[in-house]
C-alpha cells in the first residue's frame, strides 16, 4: 500500500499576488482535483484513484470509516463545498464541487472500495492472549486453516469475541478440546472449507453459523456435549458427519447439494443414553451423494421430499419414523432402509433407477412401499421381513430390468409377474411362498431359481411357474412339506445345477433337454423323470435308498454317473436293473455301488459298445459292493447280467 505524503486541507497553487515580471495573465478556468487520500487513525493512507470525475479509494473492509481525515490538492485558486475535512462518515458515496477561480463548477464522486485483509497462513489460537493479537490485525479472510484452542492440555481459550471480523476460511476452521468458550462470535463467517470439532469441548454446546454459505469439504461433529447446529443461509456442502447423543436439532433449510451426509447417536445404543432429536428436515436438498440417518431412537421426521438424485441412502434404526418421503427421486446408487419399527409409508414414487442394490428389511409395520416407476436395479433388489407388506407389485409393476432379486418372509399374495424384466443374476423367494400361487418369468434368468420353504411344513407343492426356459441354477430348499418337484413346462436348460435339499419322493421335467448336473439330496426320493433329457454335463447322481423308478429315455450324455447308496448301511434297495440308461452311450466318469439288488447292467451296453466304457473307468473302486459287480472282461463278454 502506497503512502501519500500529507498536504493542507487547501493547498493554493502560485501566489495570489503578481508581480510586474508576470509574462501570462491568470485566468482562473481550472476546476480539478490534483490529489485526494484519505488518512486513517494509525496514520495510515490510502491514495485516491483519479479518473475523469471519480474519485476511488481503496481500503481494508474493516477499517472505522469514521475516523477517516481527507488530504487533497485543487487547481490554482479553485474552491471546494462540502470541504473534504468537515466529513466524518466516508462509508458511503461523497459528492463533491470543485470551483474554479472564474467560478466554473465540476462535480465529483468519491467511492470507497473496500478490500478484503487476507492472511496467508495458518492461524493457530491457544490462548486468550493469542485472540487479542490477532484480532489487531483486523484480518477477515484467513488463506490457511484456523485452529483453536491445543489439541491437548488443561483449557485454554474461552473467549473469541474478537473473530467477529471474520467472512472467509479458506481451509478448516478446527475446534479442539480445550477449547472452552462458544462459535457465536462467528456468525458473520460466510463461506469455510471444512469444520472440524476434534472431542469434546466441554463449553461447545451449539454451532449456530447464520450466515454460512458455503461448506466446501467436511463438517465433522462426533461432540455428544452438542445439542443445536443450525447453518440457516448454507445452500451447498461437501461431507456433513454429525454423531452425538445430545444432538436435538439440526436445521439447514436452505440446503440444496450435499456430500455424503452422516447422523446417527452412539453406536450400541439403550433406551437412556440415545439422541433426543426428533426432526431430520432438508426441505430443500436436491442432491447428495450419501445420506446416512441411523440410531435415533427419538426421531420422528425425516424431511426429504425435494431430494431428486442421490448416491447412498441408508435409512436404519429408527423407533419413531412413521413416513419416510423421497417421493420426487429419480436415481440413486443405493437406497437402504432397516430396522425402523414404525414406519409404516415408503415414498418413493419417482424413483426410476437404481445404479446399485435396494434394500427394505426389519420394517414390521411397513404396509406401503409407493413406487410406481422403477424400472432398473442393475444388482440387487432385496425386501424381507416386512410382515405387513401383502404384495410387492408396486415395485415390480414397471422393473425392466434387475440384477438380482431376493424376497424373504414376505407374505405376499396371489401372482408374482417378472415376465417382462431382463434378469441378470438370481431370482430368490425365501420363505414368501405360502399364499404365491403362480409365478410368471422371462425365458432366462442368468443366474439362479431358487424356492427356499424356509422349512414350512404347510406348503405341499411349488407355485405354478410359468415362461422360463434356461437358467443357471434351479434350486428347492427346506420343503419338509413337499413331495414333488415338477419343473416347469417350459424348462429346457439348466446349465449348471438342479438340486434340492428336501424330502421329496419324485422329480419331473417334462421338456428339460439340458442339464449341468443334478444333484437331489433326499432320503425318501423314489421316481426321476426327464422324458426329454438328453445331456448331462456334469453329475447325474442318482442316490437313494427307494430310488426304483428312474426314466431317462432319451439321455446320451453324462459327464459323471453316480447310482446307487452311499455307504453299506444305506443301500438302494428297489433299483434291479439299469435299464434307464440304454440311450447312453457316452460318459465320462461313473460310481456304481451299494444297490443291494442290482443285478442286471445291460441299459450300459451302448456306452459299452461306444467305447466310452473302458477298462480304466470300469474297476473295482468304481463298480463294487452291488448284488453283481461284473468284470470289465464280463462286460465286453456280453455277461451283462447276473449268472
């Protein structure tokens, strides 16, 4: 800053008297201002810029404009009215009237331009003394992070009245522990870079910031001293964590983008040492990238009814939340809603996209999920235990397209309809079935059916499914009450694995060509029918102690056969022949062993013929302990059956 040297309040250029040597009559037609400063009360001062019939000074934002002293120079014998020096308040715009010597007028404009005082550094403030000093500097823009109070130590700062002056923190504005006074006077504090209360400052009970704007990185509270934090004027925010028992009100109503958002009282929470507050409201939130609102047993508002497009939403825990309305979002990378024991209406009726997973769990008294536009869950769609919830069509109705899907103790009644939806990974009803009477399905499902019972003796047969035609899996789990698997009429590829962990007596598919393997583990199965079944890729076992009635017409190709019992204490005791194999002639590993009656292996006699049966496949670690074990050499003999 450039300092002027000081000059009269009317500086009178020449003489007013001239002598007889004068060359030039003086004609008096100049009516200019030559020089203007203003002076402040630590002799500071701060030249005027001079352009045409302005007159601009610029000078620190927090100076006392009224202690301000004018220092000026005019033309040769010019006036001016009101005189500069008689001026007390400059914070406002002066006009000014030079007048020349043969009375000419010239009006002039004098603006002040304030100037912000930056301090390029860290600010490190421990003690009361340290404030003192720093509030002479009159600094209201720090170009570093302030910190205040010592991270360790007895208490040190209580008093920051003296920040009033502060606007901007280009970086953090850190609280430590020892700190033990209040942020009030910081309300005039406009935008900051993050905020960051480090413990617990026993004094720090709120974080009123009226006038904050902007919060460009983090705001993190983990205090459980701290019961209000208010930012009315904040319209943008990076990452807001606040975790406290304490916490009873949180307001941003402005608030219109947002990081990842954070609120939760102590984890492992009891009914005294809880949260108290009551109301989560963001009237204004557009976007965030994360909102997570957990273990607040006393809320009983969540307000996010303008909230459009937003990352992760994580919902969970909450005693009192009756309504949770994102009724106007459109897209979302997850959305997690758990454990909240009375909410009873999901709003989310726009919702069109989710880039992730969706899950809805532990909610006893959900009664409506409104959705009605969801097309596409590219991974995972997951809704249990929610035993109020009598249909799921709400948010099926327009699904084009999912990842994978689980429903789990949901009572739903009547038809299932995925038919329209591309499904790219499994399809799981678990213990949901008892009232499904029909299941419709696109021609292929990429990964897994899977039926799980979830050991309900009750349900004695599947729903009826309709459409599907290949898919990688078929699975029926925990069905004590089922006797029969029949798999649906339009079947015709399984490319990895039937299989069933159940007690069922017989299994069918009428129109199934195709399989990877099939695997029925069942201790009273007695009939296997594929009247179609051409290919076995992998493991055909047919293991049962009542195993009789076995028919594979059309079967070529098995990758592994497995027949019989599975140890000398539980034997096949109905299979006499094998018979259902004459159409084999191909495979490439085989186990026949423990069938107690077993005495006819002419259904292998084309495989044997084939050559696929040779010596090495055929021995007595893989034929044994039937009531006939022939010799490879009785095989190709044509001794087929028992002498």
């Amino acid at each position: 800053m450039k300092t002027i040297k000081q000059s009269f309040g009317a500086v009178i250029i020449g003489t007013l008297l001239f002598s007889g040597c004068t060359k030039e009559h003086f004609e008096g037609l100049d009516n200019y201002f030559l020089e203007f400063s203003l002076q402040s009360a630590d002799k500071m001062v701060y030249e005027g810029k001079i352009t045409d019939n302005v007159i601009e000074v610029s000078m620190p934002k927090n100076l006392e404009m009224d202690k301000l002293t004018a220092k000026y120079m005019l033309s040769e014998l010019a006036t001016i009215d009101p005189k500069p020096e008689t001026i007390k308040e400059w914070s406002g715009e002066q006009r000014l009237t030079v007048t020349s010597y043969n009375g000419t007028k010239r009006d002039y404009k004098v603006k002040i331009l304030k100037e912000d005082v930056v301090l390029g550094d860290n600010v490190f403030l421990q003690t009361d003394e340290e404030v003192d000093v720093f509030a002479k500097k009159k600094i209201n823009i720090i170009n570093g992070n302030l910190i205040i109070g010592a991270e360790k130590g007895t208490d040190s700062i209580s008093n920051i009245d003296a920040l009033n002056l502060l606007n901007e923190i280009k970086y953090k504005l850190i609280v430590n522990p020892t700190f033990k006074g209040d942020l009030k006077p910081l309300q005039n504090l406009r935008s900051v870079g993050g905020i960051m209360v480090n413990g617990e400052p026993k004094q720090l009970k709120e974080i009123v910031l009226p006038n904050l704007q902007y919060l460009f990185e983090d705001f993190i509270s983990r205090s459980n001293n701290i019961s209000k934090i208010s930012f009315d004027a904040l319209t943008s925010a990076g990452n807001i964590t606040v975790k406290s028992t304490q916490l009873a009100e949180f307001s941003a109503p402005k608030l219109e983008r947002a990081g990842q958002m954070s609120f939760s009282g102590k984890e492992g929470w009891s009914e005294v040492d809880v949260s108290t507050i009551k109301e989560i409201s963001f009237p204004n939130l557009q976007s965030c990238k994360k909102l997570d609102i957990k273990n607040l047993l006393n809320l009983e508002t969540i307000d996010l009814e303008k909230l459009e497009n937003a990352g992760d939403v994580n919902i969970a825990n909450l005693k009192m939340v009756s309504l949770l309305n994102m009724g106007l979002m459109k897209t979302a990378n997850k959305i997690n809603v758990e454990r909240c024991e009375e909410l009873k209406d999901l709003k989310i009726a726009l919702l069109k996209s989710v880039n992730d997973r969706i899950t809805i769990s532990n909610c006893p008294n959900l009664e409506n999920i409104s959705t009605t536009m969801l097309e596409e869950v590219n991974q995972y769609m997951g809704i249990s235990e929610c035993p109020k919830i009598t249909s799921i069509d709400p948010l099926l109705s327009h699904l084009k397209l999912i990842g994978n899907i689980r429903i789990y103790k949901i009572p739903h009644k009547g038809e299932i309809d995925l038919s329209g939806v591309t499904i790219n990974g499994s399809v799981e009803f678990v213990g949901s079935l008892a009232d499904v009477t029909k299941i419709k399905l696109p021609k292929l499902i990429q990964k897994t059916l899977e039926l799980n019972f979830a050991s309900d003796p009750s349900i004695t047969q599947l729903p009826l499914i309709t459409g599907l035609e290949e898919c990688e899996n078929f699975r029926v789990q925990n069905a004590p009450g089922i006797t029969e698997i029949v798999l649906p009429a339009s079947l015709k590829k399984i490319s990895n694995s039937l299989s069933s962990y159940s007690n069922v007596t017989a299994v069918s598919g009428e129109n199934l060509l195709e399989a990877g393997e099939i695997s029925i583990s069942s201790n009273e199965l007695a009939s296997m029918s594929f009247p179609n079944l051409e290919k076995v890729i992998g493991k055909l076992s047919l293991f049962g102690k009542f195993l009789e009635a076995v028919y594979l017409p059309k079967l070529t190709s098995v990758g592994n056969l497995e027949v019989g019992g599975s140890w000398s204490g539980w034997q096949n005791e109905k299979l006499t022949d094998l018979s259902f194999l004459a159409a084999l002639t191909s495979v490439e590993k085989l186990e026949i062993k423990f069938c107690k009656f077993l005495t006819d292996f002419s259904g292998l006699k084309k495989a044997v013929e084939s050559g696929s049966i040779t010596e090495k496949k055929w021995n007595g670690n893989t034929v044994h302990d039937n009531a006939y074990n022939p010799t490879f050499e009785d095989l190709k003999a044509g001794r087929y059956v028992k002498p």
